[in-house]
C-alpha cells in the first residue's frame, strides 16, 4: 500500500477531520497501474449543510475578524509551507492523477505562487471615490461574498484550487470546496496545510464525494452566495442553472478546442515544443490544450514532419517514472480517447505519428498512443469536440481570413496561439480570435498566474486568475453620504 501521511476518508469541516456522515467510502484509483490505492469519504448532502455552516460561522466570526493584511499573511504562511511540502504534495498528485512527477511538482510551484499572488494581493483592492453631486461624497468599497463554493475537476487539483479558493480568500470569503471524486488527496493535503498555517477553523471546509451528490448539494445549497466551477460544458450548464434558483453568480471555466495558428513567416524552432507540448501536456486532459494545430500551407508539411518527429520521441510510463506522459485518469477517459482514435481510423484519416508504447507499461495502466492526425477538415469531430486525451488535428490554411475562420469556428473559445512575425498580423489576429486568452509567439505564458484567464462562447464566463478574479469573488457596494 502507498504511504499516505494521513486518513484519506475523512472530510474537514469546522476546523475538525472526521468521517462523513454517510459512513460511506469511495475508492481512488492509482492511473500508471488501475490499482485502488486508498479510499476517500463519500460526502453527501448533511455534510454540505454542516461546511456551509461552519463557513457562515468562519465569515461571520474569526475569519471576518481579520483585516485584509492579516488574511494576506495567512495565505503567505500557506504558501510558504506549501513549498516546503512540494515533492510530498507532487507525489500525491502524481499517484492521484498519474500525471509525470516533474509536472506535478511544477503543480505545487504553481499552487505556492497562487497563495503568494493573492495573498500579496488581499489588501490591495482598493474602491473609488466618484464624483457625485455637489454634498455629497460617493464611493465604493469591495466586500466578500460572504460563502464561496468550488466544484474542481481531476485535471490540475492544485492549480485550480489555487486560483479559485486562493483569490477567493484574499476576498475574506470562507469556502467549501468540492473537489473531484477521481483525484482529491491534495485538497485534503490543502486544508492541513491551511490549519497549521493558522487559517481559523471554518474558513476552508473541504468535503469529498460524488458529484450528483455532494456537487449537486453544494451547488443548490441556500447557504452560499457564489459559485466557482471548473468542469464539463454539461456540468456546468447545471451548476448555472443550480445557481439561478438562489440568484446566485456563478464563474464558469468549462471546455475548449484551443487553436495554435502557425503562418508560414512563423519561427518554427521556437513554435515546435509549444505546439506539441501544448497538446500532450498531461496527457492532453488540459482545458486549454492546444488540440488543433492549423498551419499555413507553404509550412503545412514541414510543421507535420517535424511535430511527427517530437511524437515518435515521446516517452510514456508510469507518473513516479517522470516521463514526458502518464496515463488518463481512469478507465472511463481512456474508453473515450480510444473511441475517438477508433473514429479517426474509420474515418480514414491520416495519423501522422503516434508515440510508441513500451511492452513494459503496467497492465492495468489507463494508457492511451499520444496521436498526431494530419489534414484534418475543420468540421469533422476530431476538430470539433474536445477529446480531453493527448490527440492534435493538425489542419491547413490559405490566409488570414481562413484561418480566422476555422480559429472561431468551434463553440469554443478558451485560448489561441498566433505565431507570426509580422506585427500588423499580430494584433489583426489577436483582435478578431474569438477567444479568452490570446498568446502571440508563446502559448500558455508559463502558467500566467497573474494573467485573467477564462472563456467566451461554451468555454464559460467570469475570469480566474490575476487581479481580476478579486473582483469577481466580491460585490461591489456604493455609498452615497450626503453632508452639505
Ligand atoms: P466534470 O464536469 O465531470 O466534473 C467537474 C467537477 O464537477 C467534479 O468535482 C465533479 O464531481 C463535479 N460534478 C459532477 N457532476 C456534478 C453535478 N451534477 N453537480 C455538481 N457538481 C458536479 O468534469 P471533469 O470530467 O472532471 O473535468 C474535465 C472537464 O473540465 C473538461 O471539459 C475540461 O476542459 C474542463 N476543465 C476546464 C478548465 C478551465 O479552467 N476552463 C480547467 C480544467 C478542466
């Protein structure tokens, strides 16, 4: 059995750990062999209740009580030890989610610098003073929400927790956090670390479980006045929905089918690892994973050969082995990766490499071929749906205009690379990209914690990340004091 320093099967409420009141475990998967390697509680609807409480009781007392400089400096605290717990974090999200070990330690990185960023951040959201009418003064102040909730996939556990709880606290909001049922030991890992840190007790409640139960619980609950959700399209239709019937805003940060568009004036040494590493990234299961390359004629074949080239050099195994890709996340998304690898057979396209997989995988491993599938038509499935697996659709184009319009024409719009060197293009493109994000000659900006990040169109509304998630976890208040 794999050594977890502490019980998985409980959820952390009210400051205390215990079991859930289900009684109920579910089991957690390790991805680089199928094993069951521990278990987790199965949280439902009472222990929603009882979370939301203590975090009512969290806002409203110790947690409220502080200035925004004092919740700044807890945050630091976490941040600090989250970096002295690294590998140990690394090592539970590489069994978790059999992601590389290297990449799950860039994960904590990533998470420490949220909690730096918006713990630095929390006492510098300042209101404004307006203008108003003679005798008068009018300003306004930004306050928390009050209880913020947060539904997590598997993907990037402790990204995603970063950013959503991260800003949501520097706010003075206090949470519950739902995170997936596939992958959630660094979020238990996360609310240790929020207690030794001296977070008072309430102000992060996490509560494992299934996502028609716990999820569903969370998101309808009365108790809370935001949600922020990271998941499905479909997930995230019903979250919206959830929230409409208490009035309550929701972010959103749903899908993508995130374009990388290469002209041919383009630096294609420099473009070569983004867009190939852009699209296997952890095992391609990245919301804004670059999986349709589209590439300008006179390159086209050029661009094919050389990210071919990159495949067949890919090395795939188990996450502790720290290749270049581990496994999916579960039986489930390796059945779905196949189902589209079986369309692109049966569709007769062109696979323009696939990466070898050694004899040697463990057997019970969710491995799946990262695949490169050239000349592909814009309109088929492989273009148009996100697979969530390590699968490019590389396509060509004749110009601007074309380019822009297969770029726009998904549901999507998440992030776009433009790779080019000429400037007019740049901004041309940049402009017109129906997009959340746009990266000019780089994709992805090395994780862009302090860039607003988010969706237009089926990839969701409302920004995460930078500054602007601080807006959108508080509400805005205007006073008008008349004293002529
Ligand atoms: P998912 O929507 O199935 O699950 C996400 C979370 O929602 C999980 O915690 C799950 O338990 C919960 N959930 C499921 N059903 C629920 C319900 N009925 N009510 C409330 N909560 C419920 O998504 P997934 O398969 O875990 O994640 C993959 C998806 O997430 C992909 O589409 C991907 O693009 C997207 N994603 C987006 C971003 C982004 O920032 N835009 C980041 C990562 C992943």
């Amino acid at each position: 059995m794999t050594h977890i320093p502490f019980d998985t099967t409980q959820v952390f409420i009210g400051g205390r750990w215990r079991a859930g009141d289900s009684g109920q475990t579910l089991p957690l998967a390790n991805p680089s062999d199928g094993s069951e390697f521990t278990r987790i509680a199965r949280g439902n609807a009472a222990d929603i209740d009882a979370a939301v409480a203590a975090a009512r009781a969290a806002f409203e007392g110790a947690w409220g009580a502080l200035s925004a400089a004092e919740r700044g400096r807890v945050l630091l605290k976490m941040s600090a030890r989250v970096l002295e717990q690294a590998d140990e974090l690394a090592r539970l999200e590489a069994l978790d989610v059999g992601k590389p070990l290297k990449q799950a330690r860039a994960d904590a990185v990533a998470l420490a610098r949220y909690l730096e960023f918006y713990g630095g951040a929390a006492d510098k959201v300042h209101g404004q003073t307006i203008p108003f009418a003679n005798g008068y003064t009018a300003l306004t102040l930004r306050e928390p929400h009050g209880v913020t909730a947060h539904i997590v996939p598997w993907n990037y556990p402790m990204q995603i927790i970063g950013r959503s709880v991260g800003a949501a606290l520097a706010m003075g909001n206090a949470c519950v956090l739902k995170p997936a049922e596939e992958a959630c030991l660094t979020a238990l890992a996360f609310a240790r670390i929020a207690d030794e840190a001296g977070m008072p007790a309430g102000t992060i409640n996490v509560v494992p479980g299934l996502g028609e139960e716990a999820g569903a619980a969370l998101s309808a609950h009365k108790g809370i006045q935001h949600i922020s959700f990271t998941g499905s399209v479909a997930v995230g239709a019903l979250i919206q929905a959830a929230a409409a019937k208490n009035a309550v805003p929701v972010t959103l940060e749903l899908g993508g089918k995130s374009p990388q568009l290469v002209f041919a004036d383009a630096d294609l040494d420099a473009a070569l690892p983004f867009l190939v590493n852009a699209g296997i990234q952890n095992a391609g299961q990245t919301c804004s994973a670059a999986s349709r390359i589209l590439v300008e004629r006179p390159v086209f074949d050029a661009v094919v050969a050389r990210m071919a080239e990159r495949y067949r050099a890919l090395r795939i195994g188990p996450a502790l082995d720290d290749l270049d890709i581990g496994p999916v996340i579960s039986a489930r998304q390796r059945e779905i990766v196949m189902g589209y690898l079986e369309v692109v057979q049966a569709s007769g396209l062109k696979v323009a490499a696939a990466a070898p997989m050694p004899a040697t995988l463990p057997r019970g491993g969710y491995y799946v071929p990262p695949t490169l599938v050239a000349d592909v038509n814009p309109t088929h499935r492989i273009a148009q749906e996100e697979i969530f697996g390590p699968v490019q659709a590389v396509i060509p184009f004749e110009g601007e205009a074309e380019a822009l319009a297969i770029a726009n024409g998904t549901p999507y719009g998440l992030v776009a690379g433009v790779w080019t060197r000429d400037g007019g293009r740049q901004l041309r493109m940049a402009r017109k990209l129906q997009a959340g994000q746009v990266f000019v000659n780089n994709y992805g900006a090395g994780g862009g914690i302090e860039l607003p990040f988010g969706g237009v169109k089926h990839s969701g509304h409302g920004r995460e990340k930078g500054f602007e998630a601080l807006y959108g976890f508080s509400t805005l208040k205007t006073i008008a004091i008349r004293h002529d």
